[in-house]
C-alpha cells in the first residue's frame, strides 16, 4: 500500500513534471519524501529531470535516519520513473517510484524502486531490496528483483494471509499464466501455477468454439510437480436487447447472449398473447445478422427470427419474424435495456442435464430424439462421459442416428469425428436445450432439441 504523505508527494511531483515538458533544458529536481513506517527521510535526486511524465532519467535515492538524519543509504536506478496514483490499493496498478512492503515475510519493512519497463509486454520492473538483520543497509535481492522482469508483467501482488508472491504473465490474446511462490531461505519459490488458454476454433480443433478456457493447474506436492487440466465455459457475453413491433402493431422484446457456439435468447410479446417469454436459440447468420429459433416446450419451431447485426445511422434494426406456411412479419427494433430473468442467463445446471430432448420441425422438416445419461469418469482426467441415443429423420430416407459414449467436456460440449465417413458433430448442452451442430456430408441434420420434463 502506498502510504498517503507519499502519495501526496507524488501528485507534486507529476505536476512538476507536467509544467516542466516544455522546458528546453530539464533542470535538476529533488523530492523529499518519507516511508510508511516513518523510518526513513528519503531524498530522491533527478540530476535531469525528465520533461515527460512517462520519461524515465537517473536518479539516486538516499535513505536518511529519520531521527538523526544520517545517511543509512544510496540506491541508484538507471531509469526512474515518477507517475504517481495516489490512493491506489494495488503495487501493480501504478508506475511508482518506490514501494514499500514487507516482500518476505519476515515483519520488516522491504523496498522496491522502479527501475525501466523491462517486464514483459513493456511493464516497469523493480529492484527489490530486503531488509536483513545482519546488513545495516537493504540488500538487493535479485531473485525477487528477476520476478518483476519479463515475462511477468511488472511487480508481483502480495498475499501476506497466506505468505505467498503472485506473478502474472501472457502471450497474445488467449494465453494468461500466474505463479504462486512461496519464500524459503529468503528465496522465491514456485509451488503453483495456472496456465490459461483461451479457446477458439483452430486447424487441429475447429469445432471448439469461442468461450471455452482450457485451464492447467500445476502444483508443488513433496517436491514433485503434479498437473491437471480441464475445459470450462461457456463464458457467456452480455445480453443484447432489442425492443420494437412487427407490422407496426405486433410489440415484441428480444434479447439474446452468446454462449460458446449458442446463440441463446428470448422473445416476449408484451401486449399479445400470454406474454411469457419463448425460448430462443440460434447463431449468427450473413453480413452479421442473427438467426434465432422460437421454440416451444414440446421442441416445435414456431418461427425463426432475423435481427440486423448493427443498427443503422438512425439507431434502428431491421428485424423480420418467418412463420409457418411462408408467413412473414416485418419490423424494426432499437437497442433498449429491460430486465431479464437473472435465471435465463445460467448455463445447463448439472443436475438438470439427462433426460430426454425433442425437435419438431414442420417446416424443413425434421423430427428428431435425443436420449442422454451422465456418466462419470473413467480415468484420470476426471472428464464426464455422455452417453447419447439420438435420431434425427428428415424425410422417408433419411435417417442419421448417433449411439455412442463421448467425452462430455467443461460438462457440457461433445465433439465428434468420424474421418472414416467424412463428417464431424457437436453437440452444446444448454439450459433446457442441446444443440446439434453437424458437418461434412451430415450437415443438413443439424437441429435444435428441447428437454422434456419427465
């Protein structure tokens, strides 16, 4: 924690800054500021100061008695930086010049003094210096100094209730690491990491879709690394909600969220008949627009829904609602904020999972049963099984059926190859519903099923 006469310091200080850019010549600056144990009077010299407050410079720290005034110190950093937060919490939410804490755990007070941006993604990094009861100076330590470098990014985070050091650190968009350290023999030592993947659909996985995170735990246990990994997700978006009518008359409210490859929603018509919400599921359609199934309890289809991806110049989509026997209503929609039932936006509770799922649809047509029972484990991964019965009929001849146990990832997706037959599959288990995603030469069974109540 920033102590607050140093952070008062430091809002003169990134004034100073400011007022001096426009300096032709940075004049020397010198800073006197004090510890949050009040042990030390501190004078931090910029011979050249820098004109940017995001520029670093030279400067030496000396660490005075704070009774006597005498010299106990001086520190050197290379490349100093002076933008303050003030009020911050957080070690690593701010670029400060120093920080104090107690690093190792031993009740005494330790130093870090930013020194470059040398952790990873362009971080600041810190030289840690620990106090040591047989130095009368801090010592730097530069196994705690190298946890502030690349790749981490930046100072660690301090969990004094379980004496533990956290680093972060990444690669891109999808891949997020911590480590857990703990302190023996005043040295930082890994015992934990989590490694964080996100996943998407690539060349030796493209049916995985986009909201799923593949997760490795790695713990120190008798001096033995042990591993795990599973798949969590959906990571569901917000929703998104539209309010408009059809036909000018017809008043609807529609919302829906993505759920890994799920489009999932609601419709409700506020003014005509029952006005309870009717379930939706869909997926995204051409030129960004959305197609959502309206679905009934028994699996039947009774309409599909077409939103335009983004509202126009005007704030309005184009919304158009296709029924049975080629009935077509139009309208328009704007972007509004209702309330949504907090239990419409939770994924498939696991205990709601088995049972028995129906599609009926008229219209392209198909009639289809999907039988499902949990398993569990087999082995040493942990992973579900799902045991699936499922027939689809979508004319007199045909007829694909699946009767198979597969793994049941993050508890809720299936993903199936067949490179023998040329097709793959997946089926997403949803609050009431399964999705089933079908390609290669089984694509044209695709369908949306719907739980039964037993």
């Amino acid at each position: 924690m920033v102590a607050p006469r140093l952070s008062a310091v430091s809002c003169l200080l990134a004034s100073l800054f400011t007022s001096a850019s426009n300096a032709a010549a940075a004049e020397p600056l010198t800073l006197h500021l004090a510890d949050p144990a009040q042990k030390y009077a501190i004078d931090v010299v910029y011979p050249q100061a820098p004109t940017q407050t995001f520029d670093d410079a030279p400067a030496t720290i000396t660490l005075r008695d704070k009774a006597s005034g005498a010299v106990l110190q001086r520190i050197e950093s290379a490349e100093a930086f002076a933008l303050f937060k003030p009020g911050s919490n957080d070690l690593a939410a701010d670029q400060n010049l120093l920080l104090f804490g107690d690093f190792n755990f031993d009740g005494k007070q330790d130093l870090a003094v930013r020194n470059g941006n040398y952790g990873g993604y362009a971080e600041p990094s810190y030289d840690i210096y620990l106090s040591d009861p047989e130095s009368p100076t801090l010592v730097l330590n530069k196994a705690f100094s190298a946890l502030t470098r690349e790749p981490n990014l930046g100072l660690f985070g301090v969990d004094a209730a379980s004496k533990r050091l956290i680093t972060q650190s990444k690669s891109g968009c999808c891949w997020r690491q911590t480590g857990t350290w703990q302190i023996q023999d005043n040295q930082p030592l890994m015992i934990a990491e989590t490694i964080k993947v996100a996943q998407r659909p690539l060349e030796a996985t493209p049916l995985m879709p986009l909201g799923y995170t593949d997760i490795t735990q790695r713990d120190m246990v008798n001096g033995q690394w042990t591993e795990r990994n599973h798949l969590e997700g959906p990571e569901a978006t917000a929703p998104v909600m539209v309010r408009g009518t059809l036909s000018g008359k017809i008043a609807f409210e529609l919302w829906w969220q993505v759920q890994g490859a799920a489009y999932v929603g609601e419709v409700r018509y506020p003014k005509s008949g029952s006005g309870q919400p009717i379930r939706l599921i869909g997926g995204p359609y051409e030129d960004g627009a959305v197609l959502l199934h309206e679905l009934n309890e028994a699996g039947e289809t009774t309409g599909d829904w077409y939103v335009q991806g983004e509202p126009n110049l005007h704030g309005v989509q184009d919304v158009s609602w296709h029924g049975p026997a080629e009935k077509i209503l139009s309208g328009t929609g704007r972007p509004t904020v209702f309330k949504v039932a907090a239990t419409a936006l939770l994924p498939v509770v696991a205990s709601q999972r088995e049972g028995r799922y129906l599609v009926n649809n008229s219209e392209e047509p198909r009639t289809g049963e999907l039988i499902l029972k949990i398993l569990p484990s087999t082995d040493a991964s942990g992973v579900e099984l799902a045991d699936i019965h499922m027939s689809i009929r979508i004319s007199k001849d045909r007829v694909w059926e699946l009767n198979k146990k597969l793994p049941l990832q993050a508890g809720n997706l299936v993903i199936g190859m067949d490179d023998k037959n040329d097709f793959s599959y997946r089926l997403q288990l949803l609050n009431g519903a399964i999705q089933f995603q079908a390609y290669g030469d089984i694509y044209e069974f695709s369908s949306v099923f719907v739980k039964q109540n037993p």
